[in-house]
C-alpha cells in the first residue's frame, strides 16, 4: 500500500538496528484517516472469503482491527496479555516470546467468543518473527475455527516471521513489507 | 444511551458484586456496530468544543476512542502502561492503582504526541474508582494542554470515580451509568 510506505519513509525510524518505530500514526498516535484506508484495502484483500470474525491481540493490534472490522460489518475479539480479575475460566492460553518485552507472554482468549463455526482472519499491526501471529493461530486451531487469512499493517522483510507463515500456506497479506535499510532510507518489496 | 444500557442490562455480568463484565461487546469480544453508535453519541456530546485530540489508555479503551475519534476527524494517543523497548524518553508517566490488576501502573505518553496546543477529549471504556481518567487528567495537565471533557461508556455511579472528577468541574458525560443491582437487575441512572 503505497500510501503506507510513503508514512513509513518519512516518519518511521530505527532503533537498534531492530525495531521500526512508527509510533507517530500506528502504535502510540494512531492516524484514524490512514487506518481508515488500511481497513478498505484489507476488505479489499479478504472481503471475499465469508469472514466472521476478527482476532487480534492487545493493545496496539485493536486500533488496526477495530477499524478495519467496521468494512467487514463483524466483531473483534483480542486476546489479552495477562491474566486480570476480568477474565474467568474457560480460556485459550498460547504463550508465546515476546521480543518488544523480552519475556514471555500468554495470549488468553474466552472460548465464549470463538467456536468452531467461525472463519476467522486474523490482523495485526506489526510482524517481525512472528512469535505474536504463531500465537494468535494456535488459539483459532484450538477453537477448531477456520484460519482464513493474515493481515498485517508493517512486515519487517529481513526477519523470518512472515516467511515462515507464507511456508506453512497462510494467506498472509501485508500492507506493507521492509526489506531493509540503506543510507537511512527504507527499502520496500515490490509486490 | 439506551442502547448501550439494554445491552448491559441483557448481557452484563457482576462479578465478585465488584466487577461488572461486558466482555461480549466491550472489553474482549468488539461489537463495532454497537461502538460506531456510541462514537456518534460522543460526538453528539462533544463534538462542537474544538477538540484536536482523543487521548485513552491501553488496551479495552482503544477501540472506544479509535471508532469515536473517525467522527471528530482527529487522532487518538493511547496511554501506555509499561516501558517497552519501543518508547524513548521524552515522556509524560502518571502512575495510578489498578484495581482490575491489584497492582500499581504508570501511563506513559510520549511528549511528542501532546503539547500545549491540544484540546484534548479523553475517552474511556470504563469508570468505576477513577484511578485511570486520574492518570490521564494529570498527563494532559503535565503537558499543558486544555481538557475539553471526558467521555465514558459505562460508569460504575455506586463508585466514587464520577462524583470526584465532576466536582472538580470536569465535563464528565457517561453514556451508561449503572447506579446498582438489584434481584440481579441494573438499575441505570436517569438522564
């Protein structure tokens, strides 16, 4: 998504050669007109496919969801990240590593608000290794729900995460993909 | 808001005659057609104050303030709760008790998305004891920037919360107000 990759060019920067940090309209400031267009141009990727139901995982993958979600005319569920006195029994539970935190994470899920009759796409705002998609997948297999697709906001390319998914057959469909760095400029895959 | 309180009445749950769960529409599980009404009501209610933007806290308040802030035409920050990798300094940090964790939590907001220019709205998923909108209140204060009102979906009017902030003279507007249960029914505050 070209509009996307211009914001990304121009605002986003690196931190320890690791993270990407686009906080200024994606994980601390969310531009609501730019996730806007993201939430069509999902629709337009996976309107099709008779969704039901849309996973994420807090916090900054609602935003991106939530929005999105208003084109699909479906809820969202996210799953959250510790155990608090809000959720009872009756849970998914996939624990995964969590390289923004460095620890581990389990993603909780209520077994109330996903089943087996759901087809269920799956969007986040970020995807570097993985580990949070892995997660959320696991948590549609033990609801015994249909994965029908990944959506992500910003992929970063150079690490493994969205190779692996793409390998094990996922519709995975990012907004836009990194490649990597040069001379400070950012450097995007062509679709 | 009458949609919101038949939908509490007809799902909510009390938990531990303390918590009062909506997790099948608000907290875990999204309706977003349920929270576009409600974003149109905030708008209703505070749309003609010149707001330039929402302010909320991670995680449940996101989606709340995301949908709200498409008709204000504005963007949301959210408040984090714990320092990752991802936040430099430069920060506003207010710390508050969480009674949904038992356990104390600093917000952060980055001084780069709030400065003294902004007419803030902060919005919030839930109000019972008013330690979160605490939080927030003082990060806006910090920043120096104008507090135009605070809305809230479902306040807690058994709690003390609401009655402090709005002695303080703060535009508190609540779209359900849960004054009590009785038999196992909610009784509502009366516009």
């Amino acid at each position: 998504m070209k509009e996307l990759e211009e914001r990304i060019a121009q605002e986003g920067r690196i931190i320890d050669g690791r993270i990407i940090k686009v906080d200024g309209f994606l994980n601390h400031r969310i531009d609501t007109k730019l996730l806007n267009r993201m939430g069509k141009e999902f629709y337009r990727l996976f309107g099709d496919l008779g969704v039901t139901k849309i996973l994420t995982a807090e916090a900054s993958g609602i935003a991106v969801a939530v929005i999105a979600a208003q084109y699909f005319d479906v809820p969202v569920v996210f799953a959250k990240k510790a155990k608090s006195d809000n959720i009872e029994g009756g849970l998914y539970a996939s624990e995964i590593y969590s390289y923004t935190y460095n620890r581990k994470v389990t993603f909780l899920v209520s077994k109330q608000w996903l089943g087996a009759e759901d087809r269920v796409l799956i969007i986040d705002d970020f995807l570097a290794n993985g580990e949070a998609l892995r997660g959320l997948i696991d948590i549609v297999d033990m609801a015994g729900a249909q994965l029908m697709g990944v959506g992500v906001a910003v992929e970063k390319g150079f690490q493994e995460g969205g190779k692996r998914l793409r390998e094990r057959g996922i519709n995975l469909q990012s907004l836009a993909i990194i490649e990597g760095v040069e001379d400070g400029k950012f450097r995007f895959r062509q679709a």
